[in-house]
C-alpha cells in the first residue's frame, strides 16, 4: 500500500512543518517543498507503468507514436509547472505562482502546434 | 530519497533554530544570523538535489526534449 506511504508521510511532515513554522519560517517552506518532490517521486514510478501501457496501447492501434509523444510531453510540462507553481503559492509567491502557470500554458500551446496544424490540414482536406 | 532526507532537514532545521535562539541570548545577534543563513543554504543544497533527481525521472518518463 503505497498510498498509506504517502499519507503517513505528508502527516510528519505537516507536523514538523508546524513546529519549524514558529522557530524558522524559511526552513519550514524547503521542508514542504523537499516534501512534495518526494511524493511526486514516488509517483513518478507508477506513472512510468501508464505510460508504457499506453505506448503498448497505441503501437497496437497503430497510432503514430509522434502525436502520443506530444501528448505526453504536455502531460509532463502540466505536472511540473503544477508543482513549480503550488510551492510558489505555498511560500505565499501568488503573483509568481500565477506567472508559472501562465508559462506553463504558452509552452503546452507550443507543444500542442503540430496536432492543430495536422487536424486543420485534415479539415482542409475534407472541404476541399 | 525517501523520508530520512525529510527528517535530515527537519533536524536541522530544529538545530538551527535552537542555535539562534542561544545566540540571540548571548548577545551575538550577528553570528545567530550566519548560523540561520548557513542553516537555509544547507538545506537548499538538499532540496536542490531532491528537485534536480525529479526533474530528471520526470524527464525521461515524458520524453522531454
């Protein structure tokens, strides 16, 4: 149960953070922080095994691996920037936070190029 | 990277703080400040490496450039 893993460990951590919180601030937001990068390591596993699943998915219906990689890569920008953004907002950065997201979506549009480009030249070909 | 490097840093954070407490009492509020300052960078090598090991594993999981 990996799940019991992640629970016991956010509950230390919350219980620690709020004992450091009143003797030092600056320690107790690193301490969240190397908190949610542990949890999101010990995700990072399982979704290793979604991923292959779903490449063993799409070779079997033969869908390009390209625009699966694509798809993929934005998943990934998504995760970071969530992370990236939620410890900005945890050290009370919301105009920081705010900007990391903003970011996040131009390059998830900039990813994203290639499948519009080749669902407007499918439309193209249809009206044509 | 598991939960002993969370308890590391809480540990010293405690440590640290406690330090300071001490100093400020003894009237060296200038050392108590190094020895936060020293406290937070050392913390931050940690954290910075626990970032880099993710971003890495995120990396190769997504296929990131």
């Amino acid at each position: 149960m990996e799940i019991a893993q992640v629970i016991g460990l956010a509950i230390i951590v919350t219980v620690l953070g709020a004992v450091l919180k009143q003797i030092k601030p600056e320690i107790a937001i690193q301490l969240s922080i190397l908190a949610g990068v542990t949890i999101f390591l010990l995700i990072m596993d399982k979704i290793r095994l979604v991923v292959d699943l779903l490449q063993k998915l799409a070779n079997q219906a033969d869908i390009s691996s390209y625009y699966l990689f694509i798809v993929l890569k934005i998943v990934g920008v998504a995760y970071l920037a969530e992370l990236g953004g939620q410890i900005c907002r945890d050290a009370g950065e919301n105009a920081l936070a705010t900007k990391v997201e903003i970011a996040a979506k131009v390059f998830v549009v900039i990813l994203a190029i290639p499948i519009i480009a080749a669902i407007m030249e499918s439309m193209m070909k249809l009206l044509a | 990277m598991s939960i002993d490097l969370i308890l590391k840093v809480a540990g010293i954070g405690l440590l640290v703080g406690i330090c300071a407490i001490i100093l400020n009492e003894a009237g060296k509020k200038e050392q108590a400040q190094m020895v936060t300052i020293a406290g937070v960078v050392v913390v931050l090598y940690l954290v910075i490496q626990g970032i880099s090991d993710l971003f890495v594993l995120v990396k190769s999981v997504f296929n990131l450039y």
